[in-house]
C-alpha cells in the first residue's frame, strides 16, 4: 500500500470510528468537500501538508499519530 492509499484509508476510518459526516468534518477542518473525497478517493495524488494538519487538527491527533501505522511498517 503507498503512502496515498494509507492516508485515505486512516481518515475514513478515524471518521467512520467518530461517527462524524464529511461535511461535519471538512467545515470543522476548513477543508472543501471536494478535495476531502479526492484524497479518500485516492485522486490526489499531491496532497499538500496544510490539509493534513488541518485534518489532524480537527481530530486532536497529532500528525505523528496519523503517519505512525505507516512508518512502523516501513522496512528499515
């Protein structure tokens, strides 16, 4: 799984386990809609730094916490 898939995957999940909707979450976060469904959808293949912070923000996590599955899984 690349970096992309794994985003994708750790933010529907981090939803889906909070039970919160997407435009909940993108109006909490300050993010659009549309570019939320593109990184879930894996279309953005460039997802910019500030959008993950915000994303974290609004999750009270840090972005450590979100990349730490990834990493740990990384052959060293």
């Amino acid at each position: 799984m690349d970096l992309n898939e794994f985003v994708a995957k750790k933010l529907e999940k981090l939803r889906a386990e909070r039970g919160i909707v997407v435009r909940a979450l993108c109006e909490g976060a300050g993010v659009s809609v549309s570019g939320y469904r593109k990184i879930v959808n894996c279309k953005n293949r460039n997802i910019k730094l500030s959008t993950l912070l915000k994303i974290t923000k609004f999750y009270r996590i840090t972005p450590g916490e979100l990349f730490a599955e990834y990493l740990k899984n990384l052959p060293i």
